[in-house]
C-alpha cells in the first residue's frame, strides 16, 4: 500500500514556541515513521509581515536547525527552504485567479494579524492563504499537521483543490487537516485568552520559547496568569490553569485523570513548578542538540540542498501540470 504524504510549514518569524512544538512539531516528529514527509520552513510566508532581512535570514537557518534537533530526521523526512523552491509562488498564482476574494476576506488570521498590524497591511498578507495551498497541494499531501489556527487555511485548501478538479480536470489531492486533540491551541502564559504567538514574544511572559533556559522557563510559568478559584482541573471557562494542565499533560502524557488526581488539594504555586519542571526536561535534549548543530552549519546546507532539490522534483511535475490544463505554455 503506497505511504500516505504529510505536508507541513512553520514560519521564521520569530523564536520558535511551545505552541509551534506542541501544536504541530512534536506531532510531525512522532508520526515520522507512519507517512512520507515533507516539512518546509515558509519564508516566503513569514515576507507578508515586514521583515528585517538579515535577521529573517538568520531566523530561516536557525528554524531549520531547530527542527532537527526537534528530531525532525532527514533520513525519514524531506526538509527545506520554501523560496528555495520557485513552484510554490508560482502555483499561489494560479490559484490566486481561482479563488473568490469573498473567501479570502473570512480568514480569522488575516483579520487579526492586519489588526496586530493596522498601518502595514500588504496584499500578500490577504493572499497568505493562496501561497499555503500552494504549498500543499504541489506535493499532492494527503495530511496536514498543525495547530487549530491553520484549520481555516487547510478548508480553503480543499475547498481551492475541489474547485480546481472540477473546473480544469482531476490533479490535486483533496488535503484533511491533521489536528492533534492536546495541544492544538497553547495560549500565551500572560493572557490565556489569546494564542501563543511568535508576534507577541516582545511581550516579556507571553511565550516560552523553545531554546528559554530552565531558570527563565521557571520564572515565566511562576508569573503565568491563572484566577481565584483555588481548583485544579481540566476547566475550559478557566483558561490559565487549563492551559498550564495541558502543557503538562502533553509533556508528561498522563491522562487527565490522573493529573487532577496527583494535583488535588495542591496550590497553583505547586502547580507551576511542576508545569516548569516538565517542560525544562522535554526541552532540554532539544536544546543540547540545538547547540550542537550551529557548529555544524555545512551538514545543516547539505540537509537542505537534499531536501530543495527532492521537493522541487516533485513540484516542478505538479506545477506544470496545473499550468497546462490552464491553458498555459
Ligand atoms: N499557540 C499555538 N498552539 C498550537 N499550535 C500553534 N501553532 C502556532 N501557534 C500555536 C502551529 O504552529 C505551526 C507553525 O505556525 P506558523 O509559524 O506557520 O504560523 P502561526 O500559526 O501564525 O504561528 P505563530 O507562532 O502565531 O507565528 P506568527 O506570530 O508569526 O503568526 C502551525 O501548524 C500552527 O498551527
């Protein structure tokens, strides 16, 4: 039976974060062995937002080798830098003469993130979604791992696919959203009612990043914002000390359960620390190894060299697929 194919993307916008790993990269590391992979650092994605070029660069290899020491293993998984690939802009457009302006306009993240940023609202920013359907559907990928953020994108993906089959004949792969059930929406530690953000991180207590040492990782979690009530439980109206049981739970992979159990009748001070303590040792290996591999920056080339020139043989069939049954030369 052939292998089903995970497509997925992050953006080198900022300092990866839990929420990145928990919401889809320990995801993609687990399910490595199950599916053939392709992951992509999207820099094309994170240029919708100014950036500083320099430091967007920087942020690109610094990612990528982040992912590997995530366990991100290019023997089981393709990797690589998605402008390294010219098919993914080049498929956005097409796609983007396909899709309703009416749909694009609903996307959640384009409202919020041209609030976050009212005096740079760019076109490419509306036509995000566009370059994420290119993004997956090029490869063909049956799955999408990611947080419950990128549910919308991947609906107008599929809905982008089906219209594409129909109008010009059968090519893409209908995608289904991959969506893990803990984890798929970290929320920042200073206020658990907005998701953690790579865009928030200049707030100081917003995110734990993933290369934080362990006394900044304890110090962030002792501040997190939890309430009143004195209860530890798995509540979704308390939204702090949901947040702080989920991160634990998915550290730990306890059952609720038995987590509302060992924590019963104990304060949210001891509760914090135990989050702070089970996060400090998930991280660590991944951080060792983070360090590790910035000395090795020729083997970091080579892993992406390999994975460009394997993806782009894939897209370049797809795309100009797409482009003849278009009418294209
Ligand atoms: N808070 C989160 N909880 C769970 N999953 C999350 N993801 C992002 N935030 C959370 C998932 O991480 C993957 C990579 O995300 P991205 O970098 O492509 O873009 P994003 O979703 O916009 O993430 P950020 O951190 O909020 O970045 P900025 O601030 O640059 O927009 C995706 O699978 C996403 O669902």
């Amino acid at each position: 039976m052939e292998q089903l194919r995970v497509f997925s993307g992050i953006q080198p916008t900022g300092n990866i974060h839990l929420g990145n790993y928990l919401g889809a990269v320990k995801n993609w590391v687990e399910r490595q062995d199950l599916y053939e992979n392709i992951f992509c650092v999207v820099n094309s994605h994170a240029i919708t937002i100014p950036q500083d070029p320099k430091i967007l660069k920087e942020k690109t290899y610094e990612l990528c080798a982040m992912l590997l020491a995530c366990g991100i293993d290019p023997k089981k998984s393709t990797l690589f830098i998605q402008s390294e690939v010219q098919e993914h802009t080049s498929l956005a457009w097409l796609l983007t003469c396909i899709t309703p302006m009416g749909d694009l306009s609903r996307m959640t993240q384009f409202k919020d993130k041209s609030q976050k940023n009212p005096k740079n609202i760019f076109a490419g920013l509306f036509n995000y979604p566009n370059l994420m359907s290119a993004d997956i559907l090029l490869y063909k990928s049956n799955l999408v791992p990611v947080g419950e953020d990128q549910k919308q994108h991947i609906e107008l993906a599929r809905d982008t696919a089906i219209k594409f089959n129909r109008d010009y004949g059968e090519l893409f792969i209908v995608p289904e959203p991959l969506i893990q059930s803990e984890g798929a929406r970290i929320m920042g530690l200073d206020d658990p009612t907005k998701k953690m953000s790579k865009s928030s991180g200049d707030k100081p207590n917003h995110l734990i990043a993933l290369l934080d040492d362990s006394d900044t990782i304890m110090k962030k979690f002792k501040k997190a914002t939890t309430d009143s009530e004195g209860i530890i439980a798995f509540d979704k109206e308390r939204a702090g000390v949901y947040n702080l049981l989920t991160i634990y739970q998915c550290f730990t992979k306890e059952s609720k359960e038995k987590i509302e159990n060992d924590f019963a009748g104990k304060g949210y001070g001891e509760l914090k620390a135990k989050v702070a303590e089970a996060v400090i040792e998930g991280l660590k290996p991944i951080r060792e190894t983070y360090l590790k591999l910035t000395n090795e920056k020729d083997y970091l080339q080579k892993i992406l060299k390999e994975g460009a020139d394997h993806a782009r043989s894939i897209a370049q069939v797809t795309y100009k697929e797409a482009k003849e049954k278009m009418g294209l030369i």
